[in-house]
C-alpha cells in the first residue's frame, strides 16, 4: 500500500468527515508548524478561511491545547459572522473552559450560544453542559432550572434522561429532598421499565444513605433488588445489596447484614464483591473471608506483571504512594504500552494529558517538557506519581477518589466525595456520577487489589 501524506488543504477538503479523535502527533505538529507561518510581524493570526480556523481549532481542541483553540474561533466569531461554523466556534470555546475549570467563563459563553443557537445540536448541548458548569459552582437551584429548562424545550434531546437525574442530584445538594424525591417519582413515571427509572431509584438510596434513614433506604433497596432491572443502569446488583447490607449494620441488624454480605460472589471483577469480604473479616468471619478471597490470590502474574519496576520505585515511593496503586492504573490505562495514545490526546504509560502534565512537570523536574516527552516511560512516570501524590493529598488518600478524579476530574470527585456520607469507599464509589468514571473506578481498585495480593510494596512477588 502507497503511504499517502495529506497536506492541510487535504486535510480542510475533509475535515468535517473526519472524527476529531484521528488527528495524530504528526496533524498536530503540522497545524502547529502552519500557526508558525500564519502570522504577521507582530505574532497577531492572520485570517484564514473559517474551514481552516474550524479545522485547526478542532485539531488543537482535540489534543487539548486549548489556548491555541480558542485564538482560531475566536478569528471565526470576529470574522465569519454567519458562517455554519458559529455554534461550533461557541460551543467550543465554553467547553474548552470547562475543561479548564473556569467556570465561570464557561457559563458566560454557554449563555451566549444559548442564547443564539439553541435550537442547533451545539446549543442543545451547551444548555445541558451550562447545568454541569453552575454545579460545578455549587449553584445548584440554578443548575436544576437550566436542566428543567432542556426537559421541557428538548424532551426528545439527546441528554433528555440525564436531565432529569441530574435535577435530582442537584436539589438533593441543594438540602431540597422533598423536591428531590418528587424527581425521582417524576423520572419514574416518564421512563417507566427503563434505565432511568432504575437510576433514579438508585439516587434516592444514595440520597436516604446521605441523610441516615435507615429504614427508608432499606425500603428504596428493596425496591431495587425486586425489579431486578440494572442492565446498562448506574447500577447493579451487587451494589445494591452492598449498600443494603451496610444500612443493615447501621440499623443494628447485624446478622442480616452478614447474609446480605455473604450473597455477593467474590472475585478478582467483582469490586463490591471484595469490599464484602473485608467487611465479613471485619465482623469476626475471618475464615469465610479467608475463603472467598483465596480466588484473588490465585491470579496470574502473567495477566498482573510488573513493569518499570525501577521507575516506579524511585517516583512512586518517594512520594508516598503505594507503587502498585500506580501498576493498577498502569495496566488500565495503557496495557503498559509506552506509545499508547488515546482519542482525548492521553499519552504514554499512565496517559496523562498534555494541559494536566503542565501543571506538575515542573515540580516532576521537566520544565521544558513537550507533549511528545509522556510517551518517554521515565517522564510519564514521573510526572504521573506527582501528580497522584497531589490527588492523594486533596482526596484524604482515598484511592477510590483518586481513581474517580484521574478518570472524571477532581471537581467532580470532590463533589462526590462531598456527598458521601459516610465518607468510606463503597459509599464513595456508589455516587460517581459518571458510568465511564464509575466502572474506571472499579477495574483499577480491582486491579489494585490483586496486585496487593500478589506482591509486596517493594514490588516482590510473594
């Protein structure tokens, strides 16, 4: 097969056939390169086209450069005034602020695409991401009436179910539980049988665990547990009669507690399942835990190597983190690939974003480092450990919201962390917001586990 090498009018020809995520290195040093040449003898961007603004703001966009982004739509919003590209342009400067958790600003330029467009996928978009951004701002009651704003103008959209849900978190931090529990029955009624209502349900368990009432979250388990409906939901079984089985506890019914507890299966993919023998040990039932754990230590080294075993030490340890917390990651993140690169621009080992390394290289010792550097083990490494080391020292050393924050971003662990009550690490993992965040959150604690089991912190098989 000829090797063919797309210029970036090529490129412009087919840039909106082309999903974002296949912009490469190689695009990006391109456009980059391009930017070098676009400009006049005071560094000012010379107007382009506004395919080619478009293009070059995605590519940057998608490789989270998002200074650079926005320099070309804002040339479009200054230039092309009726361009097909406006909602995009606002849509992409209020989201690039979002991800760099100005608030604030992201909600101005939400309002302003809003404003204008929302009757366009970007504006149906930026009204639900504008509800995110207010509750990132803990302005909760506003952020339930902008999401009650998309349920009736868009009760068809694309994020119509998660309007809904989202309302229900939101009252319920905003202390207003009968209006809460009201959108429960609420998004119970309009998603009757479906995911939904399940979620729904399983908010208002978390909500009566929150407010310790006990009885009344029993009673919204068993609800649960009776529709046996918790396929592509928030939730699961096993999770629920986990939850359930603390609440017993903490209504004193102890030996019903212990049957819940036992009628989870545990394995090395059943998180919820090794949470429960932990918690049998801890009742005195050390020899059935014993026994339901020994399928962990029966793992293979082969499927939990360890690798980089020099780096790790030397930058995990020296930052008091448990080096195997860092293999969990490792392994779900990269598969231990060095070059691995993900469709959100994530690089190397421990994928680490170019925007996130930024604000730890430095203090990691690589002050001049370049997005291309994170594919270099020893750097990624590095920079990695500190940056978990600072999400250890913000998260209390949760590992749970650790996790949650590499995957979902500290603002939203810490509002689940916030929300957790008590703040343990099964209530925690119930509240993750996100199902990507979520099931993350599983698969490296299990693999974490595993890896405890398997080796000691010295990174020595057992």
């Amino acid at each position: 097969m000829k090797k063919i090498i797309f210029s970036i009018a090529v490129l412009t020809v087919f840039a909106f056939n082309i999903f974002a995520q296949t912009y490469n290195d190689a695009t990006l040093s391109r456009v980059a390169l391009q930017d070098k040449s676009s400009r006049d003898a005071n560094g000012k961007l010379n107007t382009l086209s506004a395919a080619e603004h478009a293009l070059r703001a995605d590519v940057y966009s998608t490789n989270r450069q998002f200074p650079q982004a926005r320099e070309h739509w804002q040339k479009i919003l200054d230039v092309y005034p009726n361009d097909a590209n406006l909602p995009k342009a606002l849509f992409g400067v209020a989201r690039s602020y979002m991800w760099e958790r100005d608030y604030e600003k992201a909600v101005f330029w939400f309002d302003r695409l809003t404003g204008d467009y929302l009757n366009t996928k970007e504006g149906r978009e930026g009204l639900a991401f504008k509800g995110a951004s207010l509750v990132r701002l803990n302005k909760n009651l506003e952020a339930a009436k902008t999401y009650e704003q998309y349920t009736i103008m868009f009760p068809l959209g694309e994020r119509i179910e998660s309007s809904f849900l989202n309302i229900i978190d939101a009252l319920r931090e905003a202390k207003r539980y009968d209006e809460a529990n009201f959108w429960v029955d609420k998004t119970r009624q309009r998603f009757s049988g479906k995911r939904a209502e399940t979620n729904a349900l399983h908010a208002r368990l978390r909500m009566e665990i929150f407010r310790s009432r006990w009885n009344d979250a029993i009673a919204a388990a068993d609800v649960l547990l009776n529709r046996r409906q918790f396929s592509d939901s928030m939730t699961s079984a096993d999770e629920v009669r986990y939850l359930k089985a603390f609440v017993l506890e903490k209504a004193g019914r102890k030996v019903e507690a212990i049957n819940v507890y036992q009628s989870i299966a545990d394995n090395a993919s059943s998180y919820y399942g090794g949470l429960a023998t932990e918690r049998l040990k801890q009742l005195g039932l050390s020899d059935v835990a014993a026994q339901r754990a020994s399928v962990i230590s029966n793992s293979s080294t082969q499927s939990y190597p360890v690798m980089y075993r020099a780096e790790l030490l030397r930058s995990a340890k020296s930052k008091n983190i448990d080096p195997r917390f860092v293999l969990a990651i490792m392994k779900q993140e990269s598969s231990f690939r060095a070059s691995a690169k993900s469709p959100s621009a994530a690089r190397g080992l421990l994928q680490l974003v170019y925007d996130t390394a930024l604000k730890y290289n430095t203090k990691a010792g690589f002050p001049n480092m370049k997005p291309d550097d994170l594919y270099q083990p020893n750097v990624n490494i590095t920079i990695g450990s500190v940056y978990i080391s600072e999400l250890k020292n913000q998260f209390g050393g949760l590992y749970e919201a650790i996790a949650a924050s590499y995957n979902g971003g500290e603002d939203n662990a810490a509002r689940w962390l916030e929300r957790s009550k008590p703040k343990e690490a099964a209530i925690f993992a119930s509240e993750v917001g996100f199902a990507e965040s979520k099931n993350y959150v599983f698969k490296v604690m299990n693999n974490y586990r595993v890896y405890r089991e398997l080796y000691t912190e010295d990174l020595r098989r057992k």
